[in-house]
C-alpha cells in the first residue's frame, strides 16, 4: 500500500472550506475533523490509579534503556476501567516494524515518525495498521488502516539506527486511520511541555517492549521524570513557522525498542483523562528522549484546520 504526498491547494479542492497555508508535510487518501482542547496547569502525581499488575520483572541488563530494577508493570487493558489505557495500542508497518501508538482524536493516532520507512523521490510511503488495545494477538475493537499521513520533518533512514538529537525533537507521525474508535476507546489529550515541569516525577509512559514482552503485551512504567527540555529548530524544507520548534525530552523513564511512538503523559488538576506532552523516540544508558514541544501541538491540531471528519 502506498501513499503520496498531496499539496495544500489540492486539499482546498476536496474539502468544503479552504486549508491554511501554514503546513505540515502529510500523506494522504481521506481524512476526519477532531477537536481537541488545551490548557495550562501543572501535572498532578496523586489519587491516580495504576493498571492491574500481570508481571513485575527484575534487572535485565540486556535492554539498556532501562534503568535498575525494571519496574514496568505489564497489564491487560481490557482488565483496566480506565478508558484511555484502551486509547494506546500496537501499530505495525507494511515492511514488518512494531511501534507503540495513541489516539489523540476520533481517528487520529500518534505515533513516532523513524517507525516507517518514509518517502522514496516519487513521494512513496509505506502503510501501517493500528490496533487499540492489542493483547496477546487479540484485537478487541478491531484494526484500523491508515489513510493520512502527517509529518512536521524528515528522519534519514541511513540503516545504522542513529537518529540525530534535532531528529528526535520532531520524531512524531499523526496518523488519520479508516476507523472511528472514539465511542470504543477514547482518547487522550494533548498539551504543549513546559520547562518549568523539569525534574518532576509526574509522567507515564506506555509501550510494547519487544525484549519483555516480544512485543505481544503492553507495560505501564510510572514516576517518570523529564531532566530536561532541549530545544531545536526544525530545518526541514517544508517547515513552516508553525512546526518550527521541537524539544528533545530527556527522560529517566524505562523504555525498551518497541515503545518507539508510546506516548509521555500525566494528569492534571480537574481533568480525568491524561494529556500527552511528547512521544518515545530514542534511548541511551543514561537516559531515554520522547519527541514533543510546539511544533507536536501545532501538527495534532492541523487535521481539524483542514476540516475533515
């Protein structure tokens, strides 16, 4: 399945109402309108409940992203009455790739860019599916096929798995699938990562670690904290201002190849769903670095700009 790049005044003609100017690069057949809101509170660390625990592992010094004892907790989420655990799920790619991805809309799902092979010369993209909720081969609200493709910059797939630290700043793919999923799994929330939060043990983060679980089950990992918020400017081509701005999140929270695409995300006060501030790109031994900042707020909301449903 191959997808290929549509230009800004070609969407004006599909759609009832023109699209902005102000662009992400994307790849496209059709797509819906989403609303999603924002605001600005400091995240929150209590009376959140956290899954059912199936298995708690120790040290594995084999998955170097992981730091001492491996506290992630591995659940089923059709056994959590929390809905947006529901929200994350498994996305796998047409050349055989695992990644974690989020609903961040009715039909939209947020993923990490490096987890598809991305555009030859002619404009070709590979396809990928996605399946909230995945466990253990099952697929209880069925699998979605994506049908848009939306970008902010480009990862060079040079083959030596080495993604650059202004890369990983605007490692995020939204995806517009061919499923509606909101009255099945809700979603998540997003909001833009404030410096100020640095060095809070606020954040969640969820993946399908290909090591712990071989990619079949997802695990929770809890007391996150983001060290710091590195800033890059975005320099691809079609960058406009907009998505000029990425944070590289540096992050103690444990992660494994797999979770690539599982998003970072907390509680605020007042609300009962969690926002995303970013999605897991890269890792190292000392720490882990998700993919968010403005430029990820500007790119979740750009599919309502171009009004489709």
């Amino acid at each position: 399945m191959k997808f290929h790049t549509i230009t800004v005044p070609m969407i004006a003609a599909m759609v009832s109402r023109a699209s902005s100017t102000e662009d992400a690069t994307y790849y496209v057949r059709k797509g819906y309108q989403y609303t999603i809101e924002t605001t600005m509170a400091r995240p929150i660390t209590t009376d959140v409940a956290t899954p059912k625990m199936i298995l708690n592992v120790t040290t594995n010094k084999e998955l170097k992203q992981v730091f001492g004892d491996d506290t992630r907790i591995e659940y089923d989420p059709m056994e959590h009455n929390w809905s947006g655990l529901k929200a994350i799920g498994l996305v796998q790619t047409e050349s055989g790739g695992r990644c974690t991805g989020t609903m961040v809309g009715r039909r939209l799902m947020l993923t990490a860019l490096h987890c598809v092979q991305w555009p030859t010369s002619d404009g070709d993209v590979e396809g990928l599916t996605f399946t909230p909720a995945y466990y253990d081969g099952n697929a209880p609200f069925g699998v979605a096929n994506g049908v848009w493709f939306y970008r902010t910059s480009v990862i060079n797939h040079d083959g030596d798995n080495f993604i650059f630290h202004a890369e990983t700043a605007f490692d995020y793919l939204l995806v517009v699938l061919d499923v509606d999923f909101y009255y099945k799994t809700g979603y998540m929330g997003h909001k833009t990562y404030s410096k100020d939060w640095d060095g809070g043990s606020y954040w969640y983060h969820v993946g399908y670690p290909g090591g712990m679980t071989n990619g079949e089950r997802p695990v929770f990992s809890i007391d996150g904290v983001v060290l710091s918020a590195k800033e890059h400017l975005n320099t691809a081509s079609f960058a406009t201002s907009s998505y000029r701005t990425g944070y590289e999140l540096q992050v103690k929270i444990d992660t494994e190849p797999g979770h690539s695409g599982g998003p970072i995300f907390a509680w605020f006060a007042d609300e009962e769903m969690p926002r995303i501030v970013g999605v897991d790109s890269t890792g190292s031994p000392e720490l882990n670095r998700f993919a968010g900042g403005p430029a990820l707020t500007a790119l979740i909301r750009r599919p309502n700009e171009d009004g489709y449903y």
